[in-house]
C-alpha cells in the first residue's frame, strides 16, 4: 500500500515561530509538491521539488521555504508564522501522472 | 484566469439521479487529467483517470474534450456516499515533471 506521511495532524503554533512541516514518501517518487487548501480557494501550489535538492517556487511561494535533502523526504518551512498562514496543508507526490496525498496537516497561527 | 476552472456547486440532487459536472482548463500542453474525490476534512483520492476515448468506472464516466480543452464527469444513480468534493486535476508539464493543477472543486449533496 503506497503511503505519504505527513508528520502531524494538527498543529497550533504562535505568530513569529518556525515551523517546521514534514512530508515522507516510500513510493521513491521523483516529484513531491506542498500545496495549501483554504475554502473558496482550492489547493495552491507552494513549492515542488523533482529531484534531490532540487526545488521550484510554486504559485504562492512567499513565507515559505522547502527542503529536500533525500528522495523520500520533502519538508516545509515557515520562517516566521502569521495568521494568514493558518490552513491545510498537503503534501503530494508523483513520478509521471497520479499524485497520492499525504493526509493533510491542519495549521493554525494564533 | 486560473488555469483550472470548475463551478463550485453545490450540487444538491436526490439519491438515484444522474449528475454531471464539467472543467475548464487554459493550458493546451496538459499531458494528463484526473478526477479526485475529498470528503470533509480528508486528503484527496483519485478517482478516476481521463483518457482521449472517454472511460467509464461503474457509475463513473469520464470525458475529455482535447479541442474545446474540457474534462467532464457524470455519475449516474447517485447514493448518499457520492456527496463530496470533486476535484479536476490536470497536468502540465513543466520542465520534464508534471504538476498537478488543481481546479477549486465542485461540491455533491446528495440527498434521500
């Protein structure tokens, strides 16, 4: 059964800490994607990454930054959290066609 | 113009009936397209996959449209368990990969 863990559920963290989201896949998928779900909105691509190292600014990149240091692991980052970044996020991976989605993490920044 | 565009719904239809939903998408080099489903507070799964010839999965038929650049979905005698979230996905490629583009999803209610 092919699997993406995110590492959390849920998380509250405070306005100004780093935050740290991490993403793990055993399907040794080239590609793994951050996106964030708010209603109304759909799911926004932050930052993609296709190879070790190798990361790509998706469509809402500002606040965040990626890391992918092995294959299997892709994490997110928030430098200095704000309210405005309390949300769902989703981890994804693929290698040609069909992502699979970690189970999300519900974020919230008081 | 958002590169996937889906009407949010909802659509709120009794158990038994035939609904259909359509996608929109901008980007003529998409390589690939997808159907998921999200329930309430999940992660979305793939449904289905869409292919040129049109595919069928039960209830479930898929249509792509490559000329006029839309993606359809029809479920036919809707059950209770069908009320969800239905996201197009679609794939343009980008530097080799390929990026799932999400549309903003369309809501099912489906009711007794």
């Amino acid at each position: 059964d092919v699997k993406v863990t995110q590492s959390s559920r849920y998380l509250v963290k405070r306005t100004g800490e780093k935050v740290f989201l991490e993403c793990v896949q055993d399907m040794d998928h080239e590609n793994m994607f951050w996106y964030r779900q708010d209603p109304g909105l759909g799911l926004r691509l932050i930052y993609f990454s296709y190879d070790v190292k190798m990361k790509e600014k998706g469509d809402i990149p500002e606040g965040y930054s990626v890391s992918r240091e092995k294959k299997e692991r892709f994490s997110l980052i928030l430098e200095s959290a704000s309210t405005n970044q309390t949300s769902m996020y989703l981890c994804a991976s693929n290698r040609d066609t069909e992502a699979f989605f970690g189970q999300g993490t519900r974020l919230t920044v008081v | 113009r958002k590169e996937v565009e889906q009407d949010p719904g909802p659509f709120n239809v009794p158990e038994g009936a035939t609904v259909a939903f359509n996608c929109t998408y901008s980007n003529s080099a998409s390589q690939s397209f997808f159907w998921y489903r999200q329930d309430c507070r999940k992660e979305p799964k793939l449904l289905m996959s869409v292919y040129s010839s049109g595919n069928e999965d039960g209830r479930f038929t898929a249509q792509l449209n490559r000329a006029s650049q839309y993606i359809s979905l029809l479920i036919r005698d809707s059950k209770l368990s069908d009320s969800a979230t239905y996201l197009c996905v679609v794939n343009p490629a980008s530097g080799g990969s390929y990026i799932p583009t999400f549309g903003r999803g369309t809501s099912l209610i489906v009711h007794p």
